[in-house]
C-alpha cells in the first residue's frame, strides 16, 4: 500500500471531499490498530447505513490479494467501499466485497468465430 504518511494525506483528503463536497454525514477518519490502514466511516445521507471506504491513490496497483488483505484487516463489513484519488480533488468510488472472483475464461466454440463465455 502507501507509505503511511500519503495515506494520511489521501485519507484527509477524502475526508474534507465528504465532509464539505459531497454532503455525506457522520464522516470519521480511524486507523486500524491491526494494519495501521487509514480508513474513513460514514453516510451518504442521513438515514442511510454508514460505509467503511479506504482512501488510496489512483495510481496505486491493487491485485486481488492486495483487495482481500485489504479486507481482511479491517472491521468485519459486508462490503468496503475504495475510495481511489486522482490529483487533490477527484475521487472515484468503487465497492468491493470479499469472495471476489475472477470473470469466466473465454473459449471458442467449434465453428464459430466468436468468443463465448463457459458458465
């Protein structure tokens, strides 16, 4: 992941995008004690259920064994909501649950010259 202190500094930066441009409520910024992962608690609206999201760079590389230990160190959720960061202001919003798996493998049918998926 990122050094601790540009986590630190993505993390206040989702923050403040939640807080002041996004209207979300009950926005908390925590540290995982286990992982010392950054991560931030809140709702998109008042009655809503609050979201655990994890603020990263955009440009960090993530593997699907880079999500599950994402996953794993945290609290116990549904789901965690990956809060990716372009620049000082864009954020990206992607949620990600455990039990992720990789799509269908492509084959060829015999005769026919397109690709269909094996389910």
């Amino acid at each position: 992941m990122c050094s601790s202190e540009a986590q630190a500094r993505i993390a206040s930066n989702v923050f403040r995008y939640l807080s002041e441009s996004s209207d979300w409520w009950e926005v908390e910024s925590k540290i995982c004690d286990k992982c010392s992962t950054h991560y931030l608690t809140g709702k998109r609206s008042k009655d809503a259920e609050a979201m655990l999201l994890v603020p990263l760079s955009v440009n960090l590389v993530l593997d699907f064994e880079a999500i599950e230990s994402i996953l794993s160190c945290l609290p116990s959720v549904a789901k965690v909501t990956l809060a990716l960061q372009d620049g000082d202001t864009n954020v990206v919003f992607y949620d990600v649950a455990s039990g992720i798996v990789h799509p269908p493998q492509q084959v060829k049918t015999t005769g026919d010259d397109e690709a269909s998926t094996d389910n």
